[in-house]
C-alpha cells in the first residue's frame, strides 16, 4: 500500500530491496532525490529533540520556585496560604485550560498552539524574577498569582501541543517517544530545585527565572523553523467533541488509572518529610529521598514504552497499578502488615515501586487513549492530549491534598496504606470489567483499533487507494496491518478482498 508523507513515497509492506528504514513510516522506497530523505529524517530528529528541551524547560521552571521563594515571599510578608496559592495555581489553571485547548487544536493548529505555549511560559518565568522589587506585599502577591496564571495557560497549551504533535507525527513510536518525553519531564522536576537553588546562591533571586525563562524562549524560534507547515497536518474537517471522547467506557478507565497515578506522586509531598523525621536524617538526605521515586519512574519510563509495545498496553497499567499500590503498603505498613519492617531501606524500596508503577501506568496509558478513540478521527488525539494534560495537572492538585488530609485524620501509617488499598480495589475494578466486557478486544499490539477497522471494510467493492485509506493503515496496529497486507497462506492479501 502507498501512501503519501510530506512528499515522499512511502510503502507499508515487507522490507523489500532497495529500501531504508525510516524514523516514522517501516520503509521508505529510496527515491532519486535522497539527500532530501535524509535531510528530512534529521529534521524529525532535531524537531523530537527541541520538544524534549522544551518539555525538560517547562517541568524545571514549574519545580523551581521550592527551594528560595517560600523564604522570599515570606521575607515580602505573606502568608502561609498566599504562598500555597502561587504554587498551587499555575496547577489549577492548566488543569482548566488545557481541555479547552485539546478542543480547539483543529482551528489553532499544533504548530502555532505550541509556540504559543512555549512564549507565554517563557516570558512570565523571566518576569517572575523580579517580582521582589515591588516593595507592597499586595502588590507582590498578585503579580505574582498573575505571572503564574499566565505561566499556567502557557504550560496547558504547549503540553497539549506537545502530545498531539507527538501522536501525529509519530504514529509509529507513540509509546516510545511518550515514555522519553515522561523521562525528560522526570528529570526536569528532579532538577529544577537544586539547579534554581544553586542559581539562587549564585545570582540572587532573579537569575533561576532568567536562566531557564531564557532557555525557553530560544527554544521557541528552533521549534518554529523544524516544524513543518500548518496545513500538512490538517487531515479532517469534522472533529469530535470532548463529550464524544469521553463517552468511551475505555478512555474513562484510563483516565482513572491516570489521575491515580499522579495523585499517588503528589501524595507523600506533604507527608515523607515528617516521616522521615524520626531517623535523624539531614534536610539533604530528606532531599535525596524525594529524589528517589523521581528518578526511578525517569529511568523506568522508557523501558515501560518497549515492554508496552510488545506485551500490549492493558497488562502492562494492570501491572503497575498493583505496584504503586504495594508500594504505599511498603512506605506505611500498618499493624496488620506488621511482618514489613519500618526503615529507611523498606521507604526506599518503597519509593523505587512508586516510580517504578507510576510509570507503567502512565507511559503506556497515554498513547492506549488515543489508540482508544481513533476510530473518533485524528481530531480525537488532540482533545485526548489536553484532557490527559489536565488530568496531569489535577492530580498535582489533588494529590497532596489527598496526602495531608490522610495523615491528619489517620497518621501517615494509616492513611498510606488507604490509600494503597484504593489502587488496589481499582486494579481489580479493572480486570473485573476487562474479563466481564464482551466488547474487549484481546490487546494485542494495542488492538482496540480491529473492529472498528475491519467493520469499515466494505468485502463487497474494492478498496480505493485514498488518503481516508492510508491515514487509517497508518493508525492500524502492526499485527493487524501485517495481516491486512501479507497472503500469510491465503491466495491473496485480506486487503484485496
């Protein structure tokens, strides 16, 4: 089958002579202008590589602010709750915004709708370092709530922009190239406190935000020149709506398994610091402890997108909700688990499960919701990315909400372990409805597409070599496609017939 991909032939079939391997189609027929191929390949690669700089940029500036501003603000006179609010915001609004933005992605376009994003983040970072110079503690607060509202609505569009790229240009690697951008983004969280700390020292308040603000923004016009033109990505006219994504049963299971997972992250913010109190351990060493479930779902996440792609998606989120909700019975085992010892090798351990099970549920998860609502149209990845972006940004919101509610009313023992029993009773909601579901397809190299694939065939008339026909070969799982276009015994092709 041939199809066209910015200009190029491109032949979904057995590797065949004459042929090179290509970063997003199996095989591209090498054609008499391949400089051009070539040229083409390594601009995909540097357009993946600047997504990465922006997201590592924009998960660095969001954790930057924890090791000097609360000291700062405080210094400006405010209060507890006013500093909580500037951090909490910036989550509160892309959690809002970012649905609108998966919404409405048909009629900004991913292009322009990232290198907005990545200006309006960019731009309020650098004038976030010099929200000291205004003397008036009101002042003070709501330049900076506003510089962090618009930083928010910044970092919704860009995510958003972020993932639909990604699904439209990648169709191939999704769940490859989602666990790297989860790598990138774990490892921008993990350094941004202690490179804004060292900034801080360095240069005062002002340099952290001018450093990685500044990044940003030149990170903008290299983005603007890889990515190729709007219109190459305008494949459809009729878009779904958030309401039609959301009515599959199978998008709503996911989401939960989301909005779990990052809860699960944002639970023990509020709470590891005290219950680490008792072992005498220094502010750094607590430090290096939350460093630990980070690091491991950055190492993880990648290994999870390999492993998701040759098992299939499902057992692999079924796999890591059961982790992360054993990990919470390790890092707070209550008197019934009294055989768990309690130390500071057990919390480790448990924080290695936490990163490690968040990542096999959220790596593969992802790209399986767009897979979910293909048969919806390529408009349907769009909405699915600013849904799963704001589901990112509503269990930041939550989750230590969730944490400190716990322990207050609990003890951290108690609550964690509640909480781990959640995940779970979930897990087996999951299987449940999964065993129970006669509309379940066997996952098998992400097959939620084969029905609706094979119910649009039409046996009787022959299939036409249209666009509407390879946009949906190129979203077809690899084992069916392989069916569709290999004889595999028959006498012809199931595609001929």
């Amino acid at each position: 089958i041939n199809a066209e991909y910015r200009g190029h032939s491109v032949c979904y079939a057995r590797r065949l002579p004459g042929c090179v391997p290509s970063l997003v189609s199996p095989l591209v027929p090498l054609p008499a202008n391949c400089a051009n191929v070539i040229m083409e390949n390594a601009r995909l690669h540097l357009t993946l590589f600047s997504l990465y700089v922006l997201y590592f940029v924009s998960s660095s500036a969001y954790a930057i602010l924890a090791p000097f501003f609360p000291k700062e603000a405080q210094r400006m006179g405010t209060t507890g709750f006013e500093r909580g609010l500037v951090f909490s915001i910036y989550s509160l609004v892309s959690f809002v915004a970012s649905p609108l933005f998966g919404s409405k992605v048909h009629l900004l376009g991913r292009r322009s709708l990232l290198l907005f994003g990545g200006v309006l983040q960019g731009l309020p970072i650098c004038l976030f370092g010099f929200v000291t110079l205004l003397e008036d503690p009101a002042w003070f607060l709501y330049v900076s709530l506003f510089l962090r509202v618009i930083q928010g609505v910044g970092a919704a569009a860009a995510g958003t922009a972020t993932f639909a790229l990604v699904a439209a240009s990648f169709p191939e690697r999704m769940t490859s190239i989602f666990g790297m951008l989860e790598t990138v983004g774990g490892m921008g969280m993990m350094v941004g406190p202690p490179l804004g700390g060292f900034l801080y020292e360095l240069g005062g308040f002002k340099l952290p935000f001018i450093v990685l603000g500044g990044l940003l923004l030149v990170t903008i016009p290299v983005l603007a020149w890889l990515l190729p033109p709007e219109q190459q990505w305008e494949e459809e006219h009729e878009k779904p709506s958030i309401r039609d994504v959301l009515k599959c049963v199978e998008i709503q299971i996911l989401l939960g398994c989301i909005f779990l997972s990052t809860t699960a992250i944002g639970f023990l913010d509020p709470t590891l610091a005290d219950e680490l109190d008792p072992f005498g351990l220094s502010p750094g060493l607590i430090g290096l402890m939350f460093m630990v479930s980070t690091l491991t779902y950055a190492l993880a996440s990648p290994c999870m997108g390999t492993l998701s792609e040759k098992t299939g998606a499902n057992p692999v989120i079924f796999a890591g909700l059961i982790i992360t909700g054993a990990s919470f019975l390790i890092l707070g085992p209550y008197s019934i688990f009294s055989f768990i010892p309690h130390n500071l090798w057990t919390m480790a351990i448990g924080l290695m499960a936490l990163g490690v099970g968040a990542a096999m549920i959220l790596v593969p998860a992802m790209p399986q919701m767009m897979f979910e609502a293909a048969h919806l149209g390529h408009g349907a990845s769009d909405i699915i990315s600013g849904i799963i972006n704001g589901c990112f940004s509503l269990g930041e919101i939550v989750g230590p909400m969730v944490g400190s509610s716990l322990g207050e009313a609990l003890g951290f023992s108690p609550g964690a372990t509640f909480f781990g029993f959640t995940l779970l009773v979930y897990a087996v909601v999951v299987m449940v409805y999964r065993s129970c579901s006669p509309d379940t397809p066997v996952d098998d190299d992400n097959a939620p597409l084969l029905p609706t694939l094979v119910s649009t065939v039409d046996t009787q008339q022959p299939l036409k070599d249209t666009d509407e026909t390879s946009r949906s070969l190129e979203m077809t799982p690899k084992s069916l496609r392989k069916a569709l276009l290999e004889p595999n015994g028959m006498e012809e092709p199931l595609l001929q017939h």
